[in-house]
C-alpha cells in the first residue's frame, strides 16, 4: 500500500505553504523524484535559487513540434523546472499527450485514415495513433516525430531528473483518468510529497476532476486553470495553485492568491516584456514555449 507522511494542510516538508513561497518552491523542486535508477546528474531545479519556476508549455514548443518527445527533450535540454504537457486517452485505453481533443491539426491522420467520421482522440485506437507522423506540421527535420504515451514521458522526465506539470485535458470526455494517471504515476514511483508544487503536479481547466484528483492522492499539487471570482477562492482551498493566462492577472489578484496559500503559475508568456510583466506580479511560474527566454530574463533581473 502506498503511503506518504503526513503534514498538516498548509505546510510544505513541515515549512508553512505561503512563508518565503519562492524559499518552499525551490526547495520543494529541488526534492530527488522518488524514481529507482536514476542517473546522478543534478536536475535543473536541484540548481535553482530562490526564483520563479520556467515550465516548458508543450514541451519548448516554439522550437519543437508541440508534445513531442522532441519538444520534451529539448525542453529539458534548456533546463525547464516542469515540462507541461496535455494528457488524453485513445479509444482503447491508452493515455497519450496531445493538445487538441482531434488529431487534425498536428498529425497526418487525415492523409494516413482518409474519410472517418470522427479523428478524435478518444475514437482512434493506440494502434492507429502511434503510426501518426507529428513532426512535419512544424517542420520537415521532425518528421516522423510520434505522439508519446504518458508512461513514456514519466520514463523520461524521470532518467532526466526533471519535473511534470500534466494538464488534464476536457477529462469529462474521459472517465476514470484520474485514478489511470494516478496509477501510473505511483507505479513508475513517480509521486509528490508537497502540497504546493513538487516533481510531477497536475493542473486542469475541469475543476471537479481536480477535486476527484485530490480526493484521490491529496499529496498530489492539484491546479485549476483560469482564474476564479476571489469571493470563489474560500471554496477551493483544496487546490494548490491557481493559474490564470496571463492577460487575466494582476498584481491584486497574485497577492490575494498568495494570502490564501495558492501558489501561482501563469501562462503562456512568449517574450520578454510579458515575462518581465508577470514576474512582477510575484507569480510563481511562467509556462512558456520558450524555457530559454524566460531563463535569460530571470538572469537578467537577478
Ligand atoms: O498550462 C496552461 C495552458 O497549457 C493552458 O492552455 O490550451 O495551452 O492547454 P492550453
Ligand atoms: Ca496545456
């Protein structure tokens, strides 16, 4: 039986969730993944001071064809915290990473299956899907690039000793996804001890899944996407984060956040005024599709 230790609600690893939030979030990500076999290697985060975490949207998306092992190497190569991603199931049963709830827009499926009622991702097997090229639509160097599995990610995020933020996509499409994800996760080992942030963290714009989620492994960071009525936020206490896109925060809503122990991601923030924007704020993660850019600023403010 799986058990992890208890901590009080609120409390990181005995520290308080909202006392020194960057202090916690470095240290918490910088906690070895629970994973046998892993190389000795630091992780990126294992190297990070007290700053906002970069969190690689899709992967480092602006380079690499979106949710891709490529997107995700490269992510890691350029040091990401968290590598986010998007996770679905196929119509047999098999979690894979993909965006959009059909597969038309960044796979040959229409070419390769050509008149089918539906390219859905829930209406296509594994069988069919793994065969999809998922590269060319960015450029021709990543053909033959394939939509990964989330098992395949965990392996790899694991080896590499970096970190996970899955977002569950339109789970009400898929029922039972959270117990499936929270099975493989603790099967690979793969699991988090802090309540706020910590190596693999789920976030969703579907918040009873991820009550659900809690419910299930309330050490889980669980996240909700958007950005909720403040007189909202006394009811979802339960949630870790709350990560609004960043055309929908301000600096009021950010402390109001912080004074009621969420932490805070924000997405997505491709250039330099816009990262400069909401770190002023005080968030506590730029998800972006360019790692390296938000690297660069945060070296620059110092
Ligand atoms: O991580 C937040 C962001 O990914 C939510 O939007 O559409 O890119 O999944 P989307
Ligand atoms: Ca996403």
């Amino acid at each position: 039986m799986f058990t992890r230790p208890s901590l009080p609600r609120g409390t990181i690893g005995g520290m308080r969730a909202n006392s020194s939030r960057r202090a916690v979030l470095a240290a918490v990500a910088a906690a070895p993944v629970m994973a046998a076999g892993v190389s000795a290697a630091p992780a990126p985060a294992e190297a990070a001071s007290e700053r906002p975490l970069v969190i690689a949207h899709r992967g480092a998306s602006h380079y690499a064809p979106e949710n891709t092992m490529a997107a995700f190497d490269l992510a890691m190569d350029l040091r990401s915290d968290l590598v986010e991603t998007d996770v679905q199931r196929t119509k047999d049963g098999v979690l894979v990473l993909v965006h959009d709830t059909d597969l038309k827009r960044t796979t040959n499926i229409e070419q390769r299956y050509p008149g089918r009622r539906s390219y859905a991702v829930k209406d296509t097997t594994w069988a069919e899907i793994k065969t999809l090229d998922a590269g060319s639509w960015k450029a021709a160097k990543y053909r033959g690039e394939r939509i990964p599995t989330l098992s395949s990610l965990v392996r790899r995020v694991k080896e590499r000793r970096s970190g996970l933020l899955l977002e569950l996509k339109s789970p009400s499409l898929y029922p039972g996804i959270e117990q499936q994800i929270d099975r493989i996760f603790r099967a690979s080992g793969f699991v988090s001890y802090g309540r706020a942030t910590g190596k693999v963290q789920v976030q969703s714009f579907d918040f009873t899944s991820m009550k659900r989620y809690h419910a299930i492994d309330p050490w889980m960071p669980v996240g909700l996407l958007g950005r909720p009525y403040r007189w909202e936020l006394d009811d979802l206490t339960w949630a870790d984060q709350v990560n609004p896109n960043y055309l929908a925060s301000d600096a009021t809503y950010v402390r109001d956040l912080h004074a009621q122990g969420f932490v805070s991601y924000t997405w997505t923030v491709n250039d330099e005024i816009g990262m400069n924007m909401v770190l002023d704020r005080g968030h506590d993660g730029i998800i972006t599709n360019r790692p390296d850019l938000a690297h660069s600023v945060l070296l620059t403010r110092g």
